[in-house]
C-alpha cells in the first residue's frame, strides 16, 4: 500500500494505492469513493477490508479523500457536491494511469455513491461496473438524519441534563442547521444536498450497476427502473446486517459486515 497525491497543485488530493497482491492481476482497477462525514470515520475500516480484499484478488485499488476532507488539501469548510465530483474523475483518471488498466470500476457507499453516480454522467470514459451501497438519492431525508443524529448525539452526553435544561436543546437544534456531528454543513453544501433525487442519478453510465440496499434504505426503485430501462444492467441486493449510518450508535453497530464485503467482492471478479 503506498499513500500518494495527486492532482492540481493547489487541489492535492491524499490516497492509497494497493497493488494486486495475489490472484491473477485483473484488467480493470477499482475506485472506492468515501460517504460524509462521520459515515466516512466509522467505514474506514469497511474500505481498508474491501481494498485488502480486492487487492488479493489481483485488482490495483485506489482510496482516496476529497477536497478539504482527510489528508487533502483544503479547509472542511469547502465541501462541494460539483468540486467533490470532479476529485472522483481526478482519482479515477490517476488509478488508471498508475495501474496501466484499461478500464476501472468504482464503488461508493452513501454519499460516496452519489458522487461516483454524478462523475460517471460528467466523464468522458464510464466505468465498467458501478456498486452503489444505499447511495443518498433523497437529499432533504438525508440532512434531516443528519440533523436528528446530531441532537441525538447532544442528548446522550448530557443525559439528565438535557430534559432539564431549554437551552442545551436550542443549541443543538440550531447547530445542526449548519454540522452534522463534528463537520461543518456550510450553506452551499446544504443547498446541493437538499436538491438529489433518484433524477440525480437517472443518467449514470457504467455497463452494469449493482445496487446493495439495507432495511433502512431510500427508496431505490425509481432509480433501479430508470437504469434498467436505459438498458444498464441493475443488480440488486439486499443486505440482511443493519447498520444505521447516521447515528451516534452506529460505532456499536456491524461495520465490516462480511456479507456485504464477500457479495461487493464478487460483483467485481463477474466477468
């Protein structure tokens, strides 16, 4: 695993090449797009697992930060829907070139899958297989888990607190308006949050998409019958772990459900 940067001088992004490191090097590399936020703290592991995983089935694998988002440049007040999606290109051009594949495939977990939907529409070359893992396709229900976790995460630290006093419950409400548990949720981002909908991703281009949906999920069959119609082939799977990613509990939740990881697994090693 080596970590490199990568792109514009003054928009360096951070990530982690791993090479194949067994199995028959494979023709096509893989992206892995990161979700927002705290998501992206508590699937960190999630993403190491699969890039080791993957990595043993002979694939180059990229992860990766967006712009003012981990170890890349920029400030975490900078958060852009447009800019975010031009990074997953970025990323997506950079594992290409560093792995000498002639094509790649990405995969996006929640907000993550959003992103590589929206890039797969902008870029030029589209991905060969695109897993979604509960992609945000209803941006409004979205801020609003946000918003609920992030009072929730008030009340449970000051438990008896919390009932007593008006004012702790006024300052959460009003912080998380603007942070969703730690990051900051700047006006424009809101904006472009509260504006995706399954016709955000309706023009996603790839040759087939698997769609992992959990109990919690957005309603995904608006978009599954719009790919499928566009002549996509859609696959899509249920998975029986829940973990409720916006929640101050979910640190307590099954992260790295092997499920999940032997199923996303398999979907890149189809021919």
């Amino acid at each position: 695993m080596t970590p490199i940067r990568f792109g514009a001088q003054k928009r360096q992004l951070f990530g982690l090449h791993q090479p194949p490191a067994g199995g028959t090097e494979q023709a096509e590399c893989i992206l892995l797009c990161n979700p927002f936020g705290q998501e992206a703290i508590r699937c960190h592991r999630l993403f190491r697992v699969l890039a080791e995983r993957l990595s043993r089935n002979g694939f180059h694998v990229l992860r990766f930060d967006y712009f003012g988002t981990g170890d890349s440049d920029g400030d975490d007040t900078e958060g852009d829907i447009a800019a975010w999606t031009n990074d997953v290109l970025t990323a997506g051009d950079e594992i290409l070139r560093r792995s000498g594949c002639s094509g790649s495939s990405w995969f996006g977990l929640r907000l993550g899958a959003t992103l590589a939907g929206l890039a797969s529409i902008k870029g030029e070359k589209a991905p060969r297989t695109l897993v979604f893992w509960d992609p945000v396709i209803d941006g409004a229900a979205y801020l609003g888990d946000l918003a609920n976790a992030h009072i929730a995460t008030y009340r449970a630290s000051y438990g008896a607190r919390w009932k007593l006093e008006a004012g702790l419950r006024e300052k959460a409400s009003a912080e998380s308006m603007v942070e969703a548990m730690g990051f900051p949720l700047p006006d424009h981002l809101r904006n472009q949050l509260r504006e995706l909908s399954p016709s955000s991703l309706h023009a996603a281009k790839a040759q087939r998409l698997a769609l992992f949906v959990g109990h919690s999920s957005q309603n995904t069959g608006e978009l599954q019958r719009h790919l499928s119609a566009r002549g996509i082939d859609v696959l899509t799977m249920a998975i029986e772990t829940e973990i409720v990613w916006a929640s101050n509990e979910a640190m307590n939740s099954s992260i790295v459900p092997a499920e999940a990881l032997e199923r996303i697994t398999d979907v890149f090693l189809k021919k």
